[in-house]
C-alpha cells in the first residue's frame, strides 16, 4: 500500500449479519466469501486498534415505515436493514469498541447526511482506509464523496465484497480511476501500520 500522507482512519462500511443470508431474506445481492472477508477486515481492525490508528464504524439502518428509503428501492433492491432486525446489527468480531464512532446512516454514501465529515476531521484525518460491502454501492459511494471532500482514500480490495465479483471489480477500477493509488490488501494495510504505529 502506498501509504496516504498525514493522519488516515479506517472506515468499516456496512458489515451487517445480513452479509450471512441469502437475497430473498437479506434483500440485497451479495457476492460469496462474506465469512472470509469478517475473518480479514476483523485482523485489519485489531492492528488498528494495538497501533493507535482511528477507526469509525457505519452502519445503514432504515426506519420499519420505510419512509427513508428514498429511490432506493427502484433498482434490484429489496428492503433491508430495518430498524431493530438481527440482520441489520453490525457483526460481532467487528462491533464498534466503546469510544469508536459509530454513524449510522440512511443512504449509501457514508457522508450523506450523515455528522462523518465533522468526526474524521474532529479525528485530525486526511485520509481514509475504507473496507466493507458492497463494493459497487456503500463503499464505492463513500469513496466518491471522500474525494470530492479532499480525502485522500485507499480501499482493502480483498475487505469488500460487491453485489456481484463483475461489479465488484468494475467498482473497483472505478475507484482507481479518481486516485490512481486507491487499491490495497488487507496484507499491505497490516504492513503499514507496523511501519507508522498510529499513523500520526
């Protein structure tokens, strides 16, 4: 991973036990290996934690009237993550530990009309690590904003999981197109905090 200058965060995007089910009951297409991508993203988020690196957590959550969903539910989405669902809780091994931010969001992009600006810059971050699902939506959203805010932004390519692997990987490309440095591994990521304990 080329690290990214000044103070950086990782954000966790929507890792929710519906990531466990299939369509019908999670109401979102999602591509296998979810239970790989926890096991990877939960040894990124203890290093974090051991070296001092920030981390936020976001998680989407709608109200059981649905009145929030917006245009969402106009493409192949069914509704999901409602307000007070096993499947909408953020899955155990990366639960938010006291003291980490925790937005909850309405939409796909993280920042929308969301407080997460006001706490990666109340954090003192210039740059964000993102990881979670689905590549193609809630990441690739955020990632876009993140950069239309100055962010500088690294994705962990093997940390997300798209709505399929095709757009898994366009979202991917999509995202190296903006910062030509975007892509990493959990492997790279891991390196990096041992080299910048705390990324201050």
């Amino acid at each position: 991973m080329i690290a990214p200058p000044g103070r950086w965060a990782l954000v966790i995007v929507d890792m929710q036990q519906a990531g466990y089910a299939d369509r019908d009951e999670a109401g979102l297409q999602q591509m296998p290996g979810f239970g790989e991508r926890v096991g990877r993203l939960a040894g990124v988020l203890e290093r974090c934690r051991q070296t001092g690196a920030p981390v936020v957590h976001l998680q989407e959550v709608h109200r059981r009237s649905m009145l929030d969903f917006g245009r969402e539910l106009d493409g192949s989405e069914g509704p999901h993550f409602l307000e007070g669902d096993t499947l909408t809780e953020i899955v155990r091994p990366l639960a938010p530990a006291p003291g980490e931010p925790h937005v909850v969001k309405r939409r796909y992009s993280g920042f929308f009309g969301t407080d997460l600006d006001i706490v990666l810059r109340g954090l003192g971050v210039s740059a964000i690590v993102l990881a979670g699902e689905l590549t193609d939506v809630c990441v690739h959203y955020t990632f876009v904003d993140a950069h239309q805010l100055d962010y500088h932004v690294r994705v962990i390519e093997d940390c997300c999981g798209g709505s399929t692997r095709a757009r898994h990987d366009a979202a991917l490309d999509a995202m190296a197109y903006l910062q030509s440095a975007a892509r990493c591994t959990a492997e790279e990521v891991l390196a990096a905090l041992d080299r910048h304990s705390g990324n201050a």
